[in-house]
C-alpha cells in the first residue's frame, strides 16, 4: 500500500507517529490499569482482614467470657452465621497439638492442612493471615489463625475465614468495564492522534511541492512562510535562504560564462580578422613576422586568462592545493622589489621595499608570491611616470601587515568594493590596453582569505591607492 505522493504506506511519519502514540497510549494503559488493579485488590483485601479481625473479637468474647459449656457456645456461634450470604464464615478450633476440637461444617470445602510449625508459633502469640486457593474453585478463601484461652481453663488456635467472593466480582468488573473502555479509548485516540499527525505534517507536503517546483528557471520565488514562527517556518526560512544563496552563484555563473566567453571572442575575432587580411593578397615577410609576433602576444594574454580561470576554479572547487611552511615575508616583498625594481624605474616610478621588520607567516610560497605580484603589477600598470610605490610590512599583535602603496591613479570610492569581483574593472577599455581582464585581485583576495587574511583598499582618485594585506604570524614568533 503507498500514499499518491510515492511514499509507502508504513514509512509515512504520519503514519510512525500514530503508531508511537498507539504503543504509548497501549503501554501507558497497561501500567495505570496494572497499578490500579494492584491497589483496589490491595484495599479489598484490607476489608476483608478488618472484617475478619471483628469477627475473630466477636468469636474470641463469646467463648472466653462464657461460663456455658464450650461446645454449646460453639454450636450457638454456628446457627448465627450460617445465614451469611456475601461473607460466610468458615471456622475451626484447633488443640495446640493440632487436633480439632470444633469445626463448622463449611470448614471441609477449605484444603487447608495443620501445619506444625505454624501451629507451635501461633501458640507463642503469632497472627497468620493467608490467602489460600482451592484447587477446582474460582474462589479463594482468607483465613486468620490466631490463639486463643478459653474461660482461662485451656489455650486452643481459631482458624475464622471467608470466601474471596466479592473480591473476586469486584475486580472482575473493574476489569471488565477497563477492557470495555479501553477500546474506544484507542480507537479515539488513534483518530485523534492520527489527525493532529496529519495536521501537523501537512505543512512539509506544501514545503516539499513548493520546492520540488523551485529549478534554474525559477529561483526568484520563494516559499510562503506561515507566520507561526515553528520549526516549520524556521524550516522554511533555511529553504527560502539557501534558494537565495543558490539564485545569486547562479547569476554569478552566468554573469562569469558570459564574460569569459567576451574576453576569449574578442581576441580570437580580431586574430581571425586579420589573418584573413593577410591572406587576401601576397604580403611582404616583414608583415607575416609583425602579425605573428602579435599573434603570440595575443595567445600570451588568452592562456593568462585560461590559467587565471583555472585557478579560480579551482579555487571553487577546493581543489586548489596549498603547501604551507614558514614563510620569511621580509624577505620575500624585498626579493619581489628588486624583481619589480628595474619594470618601475622603466616606467620612470620610483619603487622603494624600505626597512621592514623580520615576520613569518605559514603560507604557500608560490601563491603568497602570486598575490603580492598582482598587487605590485596593478601599482605599476596604474601609476604614471613620474610617480612612486612603496612596500611596507609591519607587525601588528599577530598580524602581519603589507602595504603596496602608489601615487597611481586611484579609483572611485564607489568602485571599490566592486574592483575585487571577476571580471570588474573600472575602466574596462582602458584597463584592457594595460593588459588585465579584471582577474587579478579576485585571485589576490582568495588567496588572502585562504590564509586566514583579508586585503583592504584605501585610495583616492588622482591621489593613489593602497592596499593593505593583513596575514596572521606564525605563533613561536
Ligand atoms: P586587472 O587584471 O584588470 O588589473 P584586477 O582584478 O587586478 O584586474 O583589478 C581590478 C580593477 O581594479 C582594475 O581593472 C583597476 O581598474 C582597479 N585597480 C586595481 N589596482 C589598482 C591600483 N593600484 N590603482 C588604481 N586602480 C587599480
């Protein structure tokens, strides 16, 4: 058997819930009804006992307070309660030897031997009281023995007792209106329980269609939230996020398969162009190595791109190892300023790696080097001649702190928080005559988080910028 929606019958959670709240419901009954049982038998037979002690007084005044003949007391006592209908008396007087001195005539329907020991310790003063069964009959029987002197002439045992009779009745109709009223009970509660479950539930069934209808052509819709404030609207509200989350990679892959696809077209466009313009007509050999050498400088630009791309996927997809050891990073920004010192002063800018203080840092050589390049190059492609960069490292508690500043440019406070997303560049035709794609600092930012830093910018248009990047040290330092 299974539900429209796919789901088999038993492995519903309405389904589970009603039958938890069977067996609760089942167990709970069973230990109430159990211990409530145990209680009005327990109270019963403290009736029954009273009623027995009473009568036992009464018997133990008639024959010890009597100067008649014993026998004839006996005989009298028997005709008084042989009317009794719902507690008849049972009774025998017992020699302490055991023998029997009287009995009434019910006495025989009781199997009940004389037990020696028994005997010998009611005669020292002890009270038995005992429930004793009668194999064949329904009824048990309750007997006290106790001691007893007669007219202070002789100690005897009494043995008085009754039939378990309305014990029995009582707490067969206990039972018998529980077993009836459980029943219905169940079958209430199971409707009632099954109805709160599907109440409860129905909910999940709109979270699951409205979900199911949720794909990438659709991600701006969101589920409906029911204002209740329960798990279930907190549930809804992981969805609603997560769907969020999902709509906006969503843009951003799109956004990054359509500008990857504009920067590979241009160039491979513009390389088409103009070999088929070479080939239009015979052409002197200086111009196939002038087109040439472009061409290489154009296929030099397409595989930075293509690597830049691969790296940034791989920095998605957490592929991208990093081998972290201690990194001298001193040594590193002057090592990087001598290499960009002769690039700078081709440019006629000024570039200084002044005093830095000793700082090592656990990283990743070639990725470190990677993100202090970008951040150099940028300077350098931004700055015009006549200009200066300065690199700086600083400690600061457990940080250390890189400064790449120039006297470039700048940018437009309200660019900079855009310039370190793919693909963003302020001036997108200018900056693509210097050569970028607008990849680079979103690789220095990844980079950075990847080493527990963070990299901030600070720039003035005109003035110039600086970006600063902060690395956590390495703890013996
Ligand atoms: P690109 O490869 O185009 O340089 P980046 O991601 O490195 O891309 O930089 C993004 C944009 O930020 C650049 O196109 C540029 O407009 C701006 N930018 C980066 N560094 C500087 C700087 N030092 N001075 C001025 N503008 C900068």
């Amino acid at each position: 058997m299974s539900s429209k929606k796919g789901i088999k019958f038993y492995k519903r959670t309405d389904v589970k819930i009603t039958l938890w709240y069977i067996l609760t419901f089942i167990v709970t009954t069973i230990i109430i009804f159990s211990f409530m049982y145990i209680r009005i038998r327990h109270h019963l037979i403290k009736e029954i006992d009273r009623f027995l002690k009473d009568e036992l007084r009464e018997f133990s005044f008639k024959v010890s307070e009597t100067s008649r003949d014993f026998k004839w007391v006996i005989k009298e006592y028997e005709e008084d309660i042989v009317e009794r209908e719902y507690y008849p008396i049972y009774f025998r007087v017992l020699n302490t030897d055991g023998t029997v001195v009287a009995t009434s005539k019910n006495f025989a329907e009781i199997i009940y031997p004389i037990d020696q020991e028994k005997l010998r310790n009611i005669g020292g003063g002890t009270r038995y009281i005992e429930t004793v069964k009668v194999p064949g009959r329904k009824t048990p029987f309750r007997i006290l023995s106790s001691r007893l002197t007669v007219a202070e002439k002789f100690d005897c045992v009494v043995q008085i007792g009754t039939r378990m009779e309305s014990i029995r009745k009582s707490l067969g109709n206990f039972s018998e209106n529980i077993l009836t009223a459980i029943p219905i009970a169940l079958v209430l509660g199971t409707i009632g329980g099954w109805l709160l479950a599907r109440r409860s539930l129905a909910p999940i069934a709109y979270i699951t269609e409205a979900t199911k209808k949720i794909t990438a052509t659709n991600l701006g819709e969101r589920l409906r939230s029911r204002q209740s404030d329960d798990e279930l609207d907190h549930l809804i509200a992981t969805i609603n996020a997560m769907i969020a989350r999902l709509e906006e990679s969503f843009k951003r892959m799109n956004q990054l398969t359509a500008d990857v696809s504009h920067e590979l077209r241009t160039p491979i466009s513009a390389m088409r162009g103009e070999a088929e313009l070479l080939l239009s007509k015979p052409r002197p050999t200086g111009e196939y190595r002038r087109a040439l050498a472009t061409y290489i400088e154009q296929l030099d630009f397409l595989t930075r791109l293509i690597d830049d791309l691969i790296l940034l996927s791989k920095f998605d997809s957490n592929e991208a190892r990093l081998t972290m050891i201690p990194i001298k990073l001193d040594k590193l920004l002057i090592n990087l300023g001598e290499f960009f010192r002769a690039l700078a002063e081709h440019k006629g800018i000024k570039l200084t790696a002044g005093k830095m203080k000793h700082a090592t840092v656990v990283g990743d050589q070639t990725r470190l080097q990677q993100l202090f390049t970008n951040l150099i190059d940028n300077a350098i492609k931004f700055t015009p001649s006549g200009g200066r960069i300065d690199i700086a490292l600083q400690k600061e508690r457990d940080v250390a702190k890189v400064s790449i500043k120039d006297t470039g440019i700048g940018i437009p406070s309200a660019e900079s928080e855009h310039i370190f997303e793919r693909f963003y560049q302020v001036d997108k035709s200018r900056d693509k005559e210097r050569g970028g794609v607008g990849l680079g600092l979103s690789i220095c930012q990844w980079i950075a988080t990847a080493h527990h830093g963070n990299i901030e910018v600070k720039s003035e248009v005109g003035k110039g910028s600086r970006f600063a990047v902060s690395l956590p040290l390495m703890t013996e330092e």
